[in-house]
C-alpha cells in the first residue's frame, strides 16, 4: 500500500510541477489544469508543503531555459556561417574563381546576429555565459564557448 501511496504523491509532485511551469510558477492558473488534482486553495497548502514541488519546478525552469538558450545560440552560429560566406572567398585557381562578397547580404546577417545577442541577453542564463555573449570578441568564438560550457 504505500509504494501505491508514493507514486501518487510522486506523480502529484510531477503534475504539479509541469503545471506551474506551463504557467510560470502562478499557482492559481496551475490549479485549473485537468491533471491537478487540487483547488488553488489546496494546491498553494501543498507547494508550501511539499518542498519537493518546487524543486522539481526549479529543474524544469533551468532544464527550459538551457533549452531556449542552446537553441539561440545555434541559431546565431548559424548566422555566423551565413555571414562568413556572404563576405566570399577567393578562388584558389583558374577552376574555382571563388564567390563574390554579399555585402548587403552581410549587414543584414550582421544586424540579425546582433538581434540574437540580445534576445539571448534577456535569457536567464549564467552570469559568466552573459559576459561572454556581451563581450566584443567573434561571434564564432562567443558560439563556441558558449556551447562548450567554457
């Protein structure tokens, strides 16, 4: 009987906690969800309670953010890419002539970089990951440590 008892108070921790990230920690809206099983009066007795809720709320929170802040920064390594070739490249012989600059094609590259950058900026992530996001160095190098964790 109790291992029955601990997979509901288990799987309540877990609706609970999905709940409120659904809806930013506001406890009141976590309620109205079908799988909670509480009102909001209950439901704000419980989280007080169960320690445990909050905890695993925290975790997906920062499992989210990191989420949000990877796929930005894939996004910008991209544009990155973009930007390297819209600068072209000198042919290497008479059979590869190389490609012509884009440099329109590169400030606006240049421009949706910088737009990311801020975007990531608003982003809750680590403080040493922001100063790096915000520092002058290349967006290859920002990218590339950002992603190593480094």
């Amino acid at each position: 009987m109790e291992t029955k008892e601990l997979k509901i108070a288990s799987r309540n921790i877990e609706v609970v906690a999905q709940a409120m990230l659904q809806t930013r920690g506001d406890v009141a809206k976590a309620a109205r969800y079908d799988q909670v099983p509480f009102n909001a009066m209950t439901l704000r007795n419980y989280v007080r309670e169960t320690p445990e809720v909050r905890l695993r709320y925290h975790a997906l929170l920062a499992e989210e953010l990191e989420f949000k802040g990877l796929h930005i920064a894939e996004r910008i390594l991209r544009m990155a890419e973009l930007q390297e070739d819209a600068f072209g490249t000198e042919g290497t012989d008479e059979d590869d002539p190389g490609t012509p600059a884009d440099p329109r094609m590169a400030i606006e590259l240049s421009k949706e970089i910088s737009r990311l950058i801020a975007e990531a900026k608003d982003t809750n992530i680590s403080n040493k990951a922001a100063i790096i996001i915000s520092s002058k160095e290349d967006a290859k190098e920002i990218l590339n440590k950002f992603l190593n964790g480094d």
